[in-house]
C-alpha cells in the first residue's frame, strides 16, 4: 500500500513538473519572462562583468569548480544572478569570494543540512526549507544582501504572475530559500507579499535577468546533466525524460544572450546525487578552464582589464 502511494506521488510529481515546465517554455517562446526588480537603484550600477549560475540541484557543485578557476585567473565578478542551485552558491561566494573554502565547505555537508523530509506535509512539499535557511545563516557571515561583498540577485519564480522574480534585498537566506524551493519537493515560499517557487521553473539560466541591469559581459555557467543513453522503459520514466528535455530546451532559449556559455560536462550526474562531489567540482574547473581563453578575448574587447592579482574583497583589503 505504502508502495502504490509512493509511486502514485512520484508520478503527480513529474506530471506536474512537466506541465509547469512545457507552459514556462511556451511562453518564453513568446517572449522574455516579465523581471521585476525591487530595487532599481542597483540596476544604475551597469556592473562590467555579471555571472549567472544556472539551476540543477547537486549539479551545482560544478559552479563551486568554476569559480575556483575564474577566480585563480583573476577575471572580475561585479554581480552574480543565481537561479535554484546557482543561487546557493552565489550566495555563499558573494558572502566570501573564497572557492577553495567554499568546495571545503560543501565537500564536508551533508544532505541533512539541505533537506528536512516531513511526511506530514508531503502533498504540499515535504521539504520546509528550514535546514536551507539554517545552513546559510550558519555559514555567512552577511545576513542582509546589502551586506555582501558581491552584489547578489537570487531568482525566484512568482506562482501568480508567471514570471522570474528576482530579489535583491532584505535577508538572503528567505530569498535562496524561495529560488529553490521546487514544486512538490519544497513548500512554496511567501515573501514580499508573493507566493514563490523555484527559479529553474521560469529561468533555469537567469540571463534575460542579468540583462535587466545592463552589464558589459555575461558569463553564463549551465550544469544542466545529458540525457540517459538508454530510452525509458515505462511511463514515468517518459515523464521524467521529457521534463529534462524541456527544462533543457528553456535553458538554450535562456542562454541565447549570453557573451560566454560555460558548460561543464557532468553526463547524466542526478539532481540529487551527492556523492558525485569531486567529480563536479573537476567538471566545472575543467570546463571554466578552456572558456578562459574566450573570457579573456571578450574582455580585452570590452576593455576590461585583468588584474595580474586578485584584488581581494575581504575585509582586510590586502591583496592575493
């Protein structure tokens, strides 16, 4: 009996997910999702060098391996746009700008510091996001996004209007919390009088966000996984194939404006896959370090100029 219900959820899930994935793309199709910023006054700015860190759950460690690179070759970050995943770990950098810290610190965690299953409430979400919200409090020293070293923007998706939301104020853990709180999985989160979901649902590669604040470079890092070499077996696993087509057919369509596409090669890597770590941090360096040579050609085109060192944003203002 437990069996049938659980397969008979698993099924509602993916269902589901398709449906909202296959409206989001036909839309996008359309036109751009509607972004909304809430607080224009960091728009002005026109950062140089705006990073966006796709969705894709523990595939996210990638960007971790990325950052590392990007970060050893001194190219300049002015913004990260973070969507689901992305939007943990542009948090955390944003907070710290410290990769190999960062990757010390995820290698550690556990999935019990993401995720708390309540059974109580498993048609409404089964994961509260309170473990979320308790990691990143736990784990940053900013509470505020006005506090961050990097200006941050996490993307959420508001449930009403149908469209990317990004946010740039007010306490960060909530608004990672709402930029990855999937449907199904995680309850949907109330925050600026909206109802939130998952970023990835309507921008699972933020760039036509990054674009609202009118940047000179977009540096765009996708960790979406491969198909399965072998074809589903029955109908759920149909389900699931497509909602990876889809969500993969937006990313594309997302990805179109970006100046560099970084797309690790992480193969058929889970959503929820912890134990694939290294193997995502090295997919992500990889990946970072062939795109170095088109950074580097782009920048010099914009004339933005590459430190020789890293210009530190510690607190201690010394240099690396």
């Amino acid at each position: 009996m437990k069996a049938n219900i659980f397969r008979l959820y698993r099924a509602k899930r993916f269902l589901l997910a398709v449906l909202i994935g296959c409206l989001a793309f036909a839309a996008a199709q359309a036109q751009t999702s509607a972004v909304q910023p809430i607080k224009p006054a960091l728009q002005a700015r026109s950062p140089r060098v705006v990073l966006v860190l796709g969705s894709g759950g523990a595939r996210g460690l990638a960007h971790v391996g990325v950052l590392r690179v990007l970060e050893q070759a001194h190219i300049p970050i002015d913004m990260i746009v973070g969507t689901s995943a992305g939007s943990i770990v542009g948090a955390l950098y944003a907070d710290n700008p410290n990769a190999a810290a960062m990757q010390e610190l995820f290698t550690d965690a556990k999935r019990k510091d993401f995720v708390d299953f309540s059974l109580l409430h498993i048609f409404n979400g089964p994961i509260t996001g309170d473990a979320l919200e308790r990691f990143l409090r736990t784990n940053m020293r900013a509470s505020d996004f006005g506090d961050l070293k990097i200006p941050f923007v996490a993307v959420a998706t508001d449930l009403e209007k149908g469209a990317a939301y990004p946010i740039e104020s007010g306490e960060v853990a909530p608004a990672v919390h709402a930029s990855v709180a999937m449907p199904l999985y995680f309850h949907s989160v109330e925050l600026n009088g909206r109802t939130l979901v998952d970023g990835g649902v309507t921008a699972p590669l933020p760039v036509d966000v990054a674009l609202a604040y009118h940047p000179t470079v977009i540096i765009a890092v996708s960790v979406a996984g491969s198909l399965p070499s072998k074809m589903p077996g029955n109908s759920l696993s149909e389900v699931r194939r497509s909602y990876s087509i889809t969500l993969d057919a937006l990313e594309n369509f997302n990805a179109r404006e970006a100046d560099v596409l970084i797309k690790p090669d992480i193969g058929t890597s889970g959503t929820f896959n912890l134990s694939d770590k290294q193997f995502l941090f090295d997919a992500g360096a990889k990946a970072a370090t062939e795109a170095l040579p088109q950074i580097k050609k782009i920048l010099a085109q914009k004339g933005i100029a590459v430190p020789s060192v890293r210009l530190s944003r510690a607190t201690s203002g010394t240099t690396e």
